[in-house]
C-alpha cells in the first residue's frame, strides 16, 4: 500500500513542479479530473496505463514517481551520505551502476 502513497504523492508533485492545474494536466495524460483528484487524495491507485501516460507526457519512468521530494526530507542526503560512508569499495562500484541506470 505504501507504494500506491508514493506514486501519487509523485503524481501530485509532477502536476505542482509543472505548474498545471488538475484539469490541465489531466487533460494532457488522458484521465478525467476526477480521477486525478481522486489519485491525489489517495482514494484510489493509478491504473498502469495512467501511469504508462503520465512518463510518456512528461519524458519520465515510473521510478521517478516513486521517489520521495527530497525537499520535504532534508536529511535523506545526510542519511544517505553517512550509509555510503560505510560501504566496501566492491558496494560503492555496485551502487554507482545502479545509479547510472536510474539516470
């Protein structure tokens, strides 16, 4: 259930940093406003095709809409920083693949 508040936290987050409306954007990924709002409110979960429409719209993958806003937890990097600071150099080459295939 925690990824189904992720992904339209996510939604809501694209929708804002676009500066669209809820009935522009809508509109622009093919669902009604309703949907929309009801996505937001996390009443209900995207269908995969919405979620394929949002990424095609907006030159996106579903990933990216499960990432947390960073400006809302500020100590994610400090978090982050300090679990890199104790990996193996082995770990630290696996990591910055996975993140080269994030990017």
């Amino acid at each position: 259930m925690k990824y189904q508040i992720l992904i339209n936290s996510g939604i809501k987050r694209l929708r804002k940093a676009k500066a669209l409306t809820q009935d522009k954007f809508a509109e622009k990924v093919g669902i009604s406003t309703e949907a929309l709002r009801n996505i937001e409110y996390n009443k209900y979960a995207p269908k995969a095709d919405t979620i394929d429409n949002i990424c095609k719209a907006f030159n996106i993958t579903p990933f990216d809409l499960l990432l947390p806003d960073i400006n809302q937890d500020k100590n994610l990097i400090d978090e982050i920083v300090c679990k890199l600071k104790l990996a193996d150099n082995d770990k630290l080459k696996r990591i910055s693949q996975i993140i080269d295939l994030i990017k």
